[in-house]
C-alpha cells in the first residue's frame, strides 16, 4: 500500500497504521528494505509527529513531502483506565531492554 494509506484520517488526528509481526518491509519510492531478526512492529505516515500532534482536526494537516516511520519493539495494549478499564494484565508490555538486530538495504 501506499505511506497515505496508511495513515488513517481519524477527525482528530492521531497515529495510526501499525502492523505487527513484521519480519521486513520496503519502502518505495525510496527503495529501503527493512528487516530484523526478530518480529517488529512499524508504522509510516505522510506527516511530521508535531504536525499530527498540533492538529485539532483532519483539515488542519499539511503534507511536507516527508515520510515518518516508527519501528518499534512492541506496543502495549490500548486503554489507559483513564474513561474505562485498564489493559488487561496479559496486554501489559513491562519496561525492560529489548535487542534487535536491524538491518537497512538499499534495493530498486
């Protein structure tokens, strides 16, 4: 798919678009193949993290022709306790280190 369509254009914005178990993924046009050894979790957006923080609604973000992408470790599950209960013990990812092994090819 494309970076844009991964991006979910939520009235207010917010980050959106990640995958899950991912062993590697191309980002074109750029050609940048990104592998690990180990599953990882990633996602790619059309906009700058304070240009999606700063919009209080969907018209209000601008593309700059850049692509933003988070590659992460792991995401804990969603809820906060905050208006609801919380993430369910066996959701909750501890604050440990995590070694991964990440790999950047260039490829066409």
């Amino acid at each position: 798919t494309s970076v844009a369509d991964n991006f979910h254009r939520y009235v207010v914005p917010q980050e959106s678009g990640n995958h899950t178990d991912t062993r590697f993924v191309t980002l074109n046009p750029c050609g940048v193949k990104i592998s690990s050894d180990a599953p990882f979790q990633f996602s790619v957006s059309p906009f700058a993290d304070t240009v999606v923080d700063r919009a209080s609604h969907i018209n209000e973000l601008k593309a700059d022709g850049l692509t933003t992408v988070h590659i992460d470790a792991a995401h804990t599950g969603v809820g906060t306790a905050t208006c609801g209960p919380d993430v369910l013990p066996h959701y909750i990812i501890d604050v440990a280190p995590i070694d991964f092994n990440f790999y950047f090819k260039f490829v066409k």
